[in-house]
C-alpha cells in the first residue's frame, strides 16, 4: 500500500528514521514479551520446591543481578 499518507510508505527520511525506530521497538518489545512468556510458563510447569529462606534469597538476589546484567549490556 502506498500513497501520500501511508504508515507503510514513509515520505521523508525523517519519517523513514521514525519508522526504523517504530519497527525497532517493535521488534525488541515482542522478544521482551516472548521471554517472560517463556519464563512465565517455566515457572508454572516446574514445581515449587521446600527451600530454605537463606537459599531463596541467593536466588533471588542472583536472578536480579543477572536480568540487571543483561538489561545494562543491551541498553
């Protein structure tokens, strides 16, 4: 589709730098999404197990820093 306003057309190269931008977010947003879905079906799958509080709290602490880690070093 193509025109004069067509999203799918952009008309400038200022649009066309918006666009790649748009379908950059685009893009990150549904790996983003497709990762904590995943996550999310692992950890309903996977049964909880009898822990001690000290433990949960390494886990916790390390799966924080990890998902910080990975945040910093794509942004």
């Amino acid at each position: 589709m193509t025109g004069v306003h067509s999203i799918l057309d952009p008309a400038g190269p200022q649009a066309g730098s918006i666009a790649d931008l748009w379908w950059l977010m685009f893009w990150v947003s549904t790996v983003v999404f497709v990762l904590v879905m995943l996550a999310l079906a692992a950890a309903l799958v996977h049964r909880r197990r009898e822990v001690g509080e000290e433990e949960m709290k390494r886990r916790l602490t390390r799966s924080v820093a990890t998902a910080t880690g990975i945040t910093v070093l794509l942004l």
